[in-house]
C-alpha cells in the first residue's frame, strides 16, 4: 500500500472513532430512567434531534431520533416546541455526572411515541 493510501486510511480511522464513539448506545448505561421536564430548546436534524430540558430547575439534555425516526413514531418537529412538557424514557448516560439521556420513547399530551420499538 503507498504511504498516501496508508494515511487516508489512517486518517479515516482516527476522525470517524470520534463519531462511533457518541453515536449508537456505547455512551449510555444499562439503566433505564424516566425524565419528566419541559422544553428549553430544540435542535432537530441528522444525526439526531437534541433537546434541552428544564427538569425541576436543572439541565438535562435528551437525544431523540432522527428525523425519519421521529416521523416514523408519529412526531412532528412542532411537538418539540419550546414550553412543552415531556417525558422521555430511555437510557442515561453512563457518566453519572452528565445529565443526558436518549430517548426510547417520549411521551407528549399524554400520548407515547415510540422510537425503537425493536428495543422493546
């Protein structure tokens, strides 16, 4: 292999560890938790939709879906609005110092969206 192969390669490995490392569920514990808190703001897009969260006075931020997989559950980017109460259950992270969570399913006006149901 010539050594301006090699270092793509090389260089493809190092920056996409990064983005393996955060995406997927590696970053979270085995725990399941339930979040109840209201909506501060709401980032949506790919690779995934990102909430925060006021909880009681604290900060907690909430991973959801992408966007097809929100939409597949019956969630539309509105329902994400800013003064919304929400509940998210799903795993928290595995630092217990973080406040983050990814959502399994949320649930809105009392309704339950489901975004992974193969992990049910």
């Amino acid at each position: 292999m010539d050594t301006a192969r090699l270092l793509s390669l090389i260089s493809l490995l190092i920056f996409s560890s990064g983005t393996l490392a955060h995406h997927g569920w590696r970053w979270t514990s085995d725990t399941d938790v339930e979040v109840v808190g209201v909506i501060e703001s709401a980032t949506l897009g790919n690779p995934h939709g990102v909430l925060v969260l006021d909880v009681e006075g604290t900060k907690w931020t909430a991973e959801v879906g992408q966007p097809w997989r929100n939409a597949r559950a019956g969630l539309t980017d509105e329902m994400f609005a800013k003064g919304t109460e929400i509940t998210i259950d799903g795993q928290r992270s595995a630092d217990e110092n973080e406040l983050r969570v990814k959502a399994e399913s949320i649930v809105i006006d009392g309704k339950r969206y489901i975004l992974y149901p193969e992990r049910d």
